[in-house]
C-alpha cells in the first residue's frame, strides 16, 4: 500500500483520483468539504497565504509519502482590465505558492520513496492561452514552467514530476456554462463530448505506476485532440 496526498480532494477530479486510489492510505486537502472517500483529510484555504510550518503540522509523525497529486483550481472568467488584483493573489497562491509550499515540506518525505510521485492537473488553457482566462491560464502556465523545471531539478533521485492538462471536463466548471455555451463548446471538440475525470484518474494512476519510472517533465495532453 502507498501513501499519497491529494489536494482539491472534493472536487470534480481529485475526488475522481481519491475513488481510483481508494485502496491506498491517501492524506487529503480541500478548502471547506468533507471528501467522499476514506482519508486522513484536513481543510486549508490554498488560495490564501498558509505557512510552511502549519503545514508541517499535518504531516507530523508521517515518516515518507510517495507521491503528491495537485488537483486544485478554480476558473476565473473575466478581461483583465475588469480583473482584480486581490482575484489574481488568490489564482497565483492556488496555483504556485501553494504547490511549492507543499513540495518543499514534502520533499524530504517524496525522496524516501523508491518511485516518488508529483504530479500537478494544470489545463488546457495553460498550453494555449484563452480570452477571457488570461490571468487563469497564465497561472496555469507556470504550472507548467514548475513541472518541467522541478523535473531537471529532481532527476537524479527517484522522484518524477508530471502534469497533466485536461481540455474541457465534465464538471463545476463546464456546469456554469449556459445550455448554448455548452452546445456551442460540444461542437468544437473532435469527440463532440467532454471529457470525463475517471480519464483523468486513470492517467494519475498510470503515472504514480513504478513502471513509469521514465516518464518525466511531461505534460500530458486529454481532451481528445481538440488541441494537439
């Protein structure tokens, strides 16, 4: 059995990556819900300032981890003259600080693992850019950036370091779009449907696989060829 902490635990994909890795002990994050599935859970508002030693906390008496699995988000629609700043603190700490936060105080526990794990959901838009996201897919982005870099940094442990960039989930954020939206967004993709998170588990679960040893500094493209 491995030990794997989820944040976004309660959302549309992290609880989908919980269900899939529900035989393994899972520490869990999310801002206010209770996870579905069993898991030693604590709540933190990642989009908020949190210090390193609070979360620390958490993590007392837990002696290694192997993998981290990044699934927080939270969609930002807006131009960027109408964007406030206070908006783009909350998408940057969600995003980046929140993450390096928790790579730094799980590091030493990722590198007592034979096949360390971290993996980070970014999106679509943080490989394409999107009008109306900018600020959103810019966080993405540098996601993206960290993946890559954090990669180079780490290779000559054991641990690897992935993203995985979904295109358009069925989810809370397809849910807010009207009913035209949604109809006109279904005639974009290639497969006229979107994507499920069960698709999205499944490639968290093919990379936490030891077998994916190689694997490293990916960005892994779902959204069934609507951008390749």
């Amino acid at each position: 059995m491995a030990r794997y902490v989820i944040t976004g635990s309660t959302g549309d994909i992290g609880s989908a990556v919980h269900e899939m890795l529900e035989s393994h002990e899972i520490i869990s994050f999310s801002k206010s819900r209770k996870p579905l599935y069993s898991s030693t859970h604590h709540h933190i508002d990642l989009a908020k300032p949190f210090s390193e030693e609070a979360l620390e906390k958490a993590f007392s008496g837990i002696g290694s981890v192997d993998g981290l699995i990044w699934c927080p988000g939270e969609s930002l629609y807006n131009l960027i003259q109408d964007t406030a700043l206070e908006e783009v603190d909350a998408q940057y700490n969600l995003a980046i600080r929140s993450l390096v936060a928790f790579v730094r105080v799980l590091l030493p526990k990722l590198r007592k693992s034979a096949s360390g794990r971290i993996i980070v959901i970014t999106s679509v838009w943080g490989r394409n850019g999107a009008s109306f996201e900018s600020v959103y897919a810019s966080m993405k982005g540098a996601q993206e950036a960290l993946v890559k870099s954090l990669a180079k940094e780490l290779s000559a442990t054991d641990i690897t370091v992935n993203g995985i960039a979904p295109g358009a989930v069925e989810g809370g954020m397809t849910g807010l779009l009207s009913a035209e939206d949604r109809a006109f967004l279904l005639e974009e993709l290639p497969q006229s449907r979107f994507v499920s998170t069960v698709e999205i588990a499944h490639a968290v679960r093919y990379l936490l696989d030891p077998k994916a040893a190689s694997v490293n500094g990916e960005i892994m493209n779902i959204n069934g060829g609507w951008y390749t």
